[in-house]
C-alpha cells in the first residue's frame, strides 16, 4: 500500500529556486560570486529542507496521534501495523466459530460500551477485531484493563485513530468484515467547552474517514453506530421518540452526534451501506466511564470527597433515563443481526439499503438525588452534597425514552433497574479498586 501521507507531503517536483544574477560580472568576482551562489543555493536549499522536516513532522504526529487537538494516545508497548504476526493475530481475532456467524470490526473496542459488546460477540461464536486510539480523555489503564481482558478472550485490539486511513485499510485487506459496530468517539458534554476540536475530530472527521472505507470496500459492511440521547436537546416533550426533532442541540456532543446521522445518512443514499444509528441513553455498569456522575460520584463518596449535583432552573432535579450496560449490549447485538444488507460495492451502489435510528434506554427516569441515595446505601457511607444551579453547561434537564420501535424491530427489552445495576457497579468498583484489606488499587 503506498505511503499516503508522505507523498502527500512531498510533492513530487519541489519549487524551483532562481538566483538573481547581477547584470554585469567583474572577471575577477565570478568566482567569489559562484561561491557565494552556490553558498546561498545551499543554504535555501538547506533552509527548504529543514522547513519541510518540520512540517513533515508535525504533520506526521498530527496524522499518528490522530490530531494535536485530541487527548495524546499513550501507546502501551510499540506497535507495528502489518506484517504477517501482525496479520495472524487479526486473522485468529476474526476467526468465527458458529455457523452464519459475523465478523465485526468494533471501534472504541477498548471503551466502555465497545468492551462489553466485543466480549459478547466473541463468546457467542462471532469474529471480532478491535481498533482503538487508547487516547487519556480518562484513565488509560482502564482502557489497558479491558484490552487485557478481551486479549484473554482473543480478541485482538489494534492500536490506531479511526482517522488513520492506513490502519483502516490494512484492516479491510486482512478481513472481509460483515460489520462495522462504530462505538469510538470523543464522548462527554462538559467537555466539550473545554476540547471542542477533539470532537470534530473523532465524531465528524473520523465517522466519514470509516465511512469512506465502508462504502469502498467490497463486499461493504453493515455499520451500526452510537448516536446518543443528546440528540433530543431541548425538546420538552415526552418520552423522546425517533421521529421527534433533533434540531436544538445543547451541545457541541449532541451537535456531532446529530450531524453523524446526517453524514450516516448520505453513505446510505448514495453508497447504498446499510446503516442503523442507536440513540443510547445514560448507560452505566461494571468497567464504565470514570468522567460519568455515577462513577465519580462512587469514588468521592467511597473518599469520603465533595460532589456536585446540578439541579435545573427552578430548583428542578436533572433525571436520566440511566440504561444498565447489558441491556445496550442485547440492544447494540441485536442491532447487527438484524441490520440487513449493504448493497454497493467497490463505491457503487447497487440498491436501496437499511437506513435505521432506534432509541435504546430504559424507560424509567431517575433523578439524580435518587441515583444519589442509592449510591450512599450501596457504598454504607453518606454523600458531602453541593448542589448548584445548572448554567448552560451542555447538559440537559432530563431524558426519557420511548422504546417500542427497538422492542417491535430489534425484541429490545430493558430488564434491569437503576437499584439493580448499581448495585453491581459498586460491586464491580470495589473489587475493581479496592484490595482484600480494603486499600485502594488500580488508581
Ligand atoms: N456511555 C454512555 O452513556 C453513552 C450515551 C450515549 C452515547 N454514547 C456513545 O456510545 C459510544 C461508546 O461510548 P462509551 O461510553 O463506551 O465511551 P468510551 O469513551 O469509554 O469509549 C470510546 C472509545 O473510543 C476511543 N476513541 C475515541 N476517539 C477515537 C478515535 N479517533 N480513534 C480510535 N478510537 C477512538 C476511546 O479511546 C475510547 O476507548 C460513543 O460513541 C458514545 O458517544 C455513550
């Protein structure tokens, strides 16, 4: 495969470089003035030369690390892309082992969500290979955690941004992958005030850059991808149906994830790839996301530390409709044996494809106060609250869902409640980070 970015960055024919001569040469000054010709050729050369390095550089750590602006990825050993040990351990991570069983590239294998469905896949018979950029928007060793733990399961988790068309191709050229389960993405809505770029950068340039690679890959893939609840924005109404508007965004998160849905849409019209975009709701669980209230909240309370609730105008209680992570993995598995398939090929569409949204949450909103209280019984320990008024900070008042397209079209059926699941995310957070004599590990 040809080098990409180094032959965008070097065109082929560099700039010519003229040198004045004067008018009228002096004999005698014709060798000084060679010398100092080719002295100062020389040195504009070398001048173009170094220019070049340091843009090539930049530009190269900008492509590898998949975007200055974006969380630096903190590669855990050196890793090679290509080559056949390489190839073997992708091959052997795609291997299905059930009969019609699918062969699922998982991006953001090593998050939260695309963990739990990777292992799920995996254990069902499915082929699975993940791609990952191991970025520290939170804690990397969480993420080094649940690569470890799909590693032990065989599934292989390779380490490159989703804007890296070389990492994406070679990937296509080792395995004619049934599906795409699109889970990577800059998540959070804070945050988002804070690194907008990164953003733009995983949500927008990297969806089209996998989409690209979709659409012209042959046979293409079916793509189920993570929208989120965010979409809603300010919408009053409720529950949130598929068909509601989607047009009042609070924040620049929800603005992508909107816009994937246009741009997913695009790949499914012209292209003809068989998309499904799922609107997850507030999911939480064991090896969650550590910048999430819940998970936050567990660690002061368990530290004995502040936290803060935000509460809506009016002194009104922010609610989510918290979805427990077993839950979205039926959803996000259901998603993909149901998608139908694309129908292009090398970049050409050959007929109308599936174009789906469904809403997968739980149905049952919790106020925060609530999530609160329960966390406090859970952990034996009582919460040092500060409650502050919501300033326009991305967040919502509240999300609620309306499931029944995900039950009639996917058998969705949301079977755990927030009491239920928290309960085993602080199971799982105290064995996770507290040691048999209860000191803290794993920090
Ligand atoms: N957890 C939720 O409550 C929730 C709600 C709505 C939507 N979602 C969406 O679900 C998906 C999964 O969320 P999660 O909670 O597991 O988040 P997560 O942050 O744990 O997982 C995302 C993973 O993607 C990786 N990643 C980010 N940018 C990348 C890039 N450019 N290239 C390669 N890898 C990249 C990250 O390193 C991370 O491991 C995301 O698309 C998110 O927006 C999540």
């Amino acid at each position: 495969m040809p080098p990409l970015e180094e032959e965008q960055l070097f065109p082929s024919t560099p700039g010519k470089i003229k040198i004045e001569r004067p008018a009228h040469h002096h004999p005698m000054n014709r060798g000084i003035h060679r010398c100092f010709a080719s002295t100062f050729t020389m040195f504009l050369w070398a001048l173009l030369l170094i220019a070049l390095t340091a843009s090539y550089l930049s530009i190269q750590s900008f492509v590898d690390s998949g975007g200055r602006y974006i969380h630096r990825p903190v590669p855990r050993h050196h890793v090679i892309i290509g080559g056949p040990h390489w190839e073997k351990q992708i091959r052997s991570s795609a291997q299905i082992h059930r009969p019609h069983g699918l062969s699922v590239l998982v991006t953001g294998a090593a998050g939260f969500v695309g963990s739990h469905v990777a292992l799920a896949l995996k254990k069902r018979g499915d082929g699975v290979v993940g791609v990952d950029n191991f970025n520290d928007y939170y804690d990397v060793s969480l993420k080094n955690a649940r690569r470890a733990l799909l590693e032990t399961n065989n599934v292989f988790i390779v380490e490159g941004d989703i804007n890296n068309v070389r990492v994406l191709a070679k990937l296509f050229d080792v395995v004619a992958f049934t599906h795409v389960l699109h889970l990577a993405a800059q998540a959070g809505v804070r945050y988002a005030m804070e690194n907008p770029h990164s953003y733009v950068h995983s949500n927008i340039a990297g969806l089209v850059t996998l989409l690209e690679q979709c659409k012209s890959a042959d046979p293409q893939p079916a793509v189920v991808w993570a929208s989120s609840s965010s979409v809603y924005g300010l919408n009053e109404k409720a529950p949130f149906s598929e068909s509601d508007r989607t047009d009042r965004p609070a924040s620049l998160y929800a603005a992508t994830k909107k816009a994937g849905e246009a741009i997913t849409h695009t790949y499914n019209h012209i292209y003809g790839l068989s998309v499904t975009g799922l609107r997850f709701f507030t999911v939480y669980g064991p090896w969650g996301r550590p910048d999430m209230a819940y998970f936050s909240f567990t660690k002061n309370i368990r530290n004995g530390k502040p936290i803060t609730i935000y509460r809506g105008k009016n002194r009104v209680d922010l609610a989510r409709d918290f979805t427990y992570i077993d839950d979205i993995v039926k959803g996000c598995v259901a998603a993909l044996d149901t998608s139908g398939k694309s129908t292009g090929s090398g970049g050409k569409k050959r007929g109308a494809a599936p174009y789906r949204i469904y809403n997968l949450g739980n149905t049952a909103p919790v106020t925060v106060p609530t999530m609160v209280s329960l966390l406090e019984k859970y952990l034996k320990k009582k919460a040092k609250k500060r409650v502050v008024t919501m300033l326009g900070n991305g967040d919502v008042p509240f999300t609620h869902a309306n499931i029944s397209l995900a039950r009639r079209e996917l058998g969705y059926k949301p079977e755990t409640d927030l009491a239920t699941g928290l309960k085993k995310f602080v199971d799982w957070y105290e064995s996770y980070y507290v040691d048999d004599h209860g000191m803290p590990v794993n920090y």
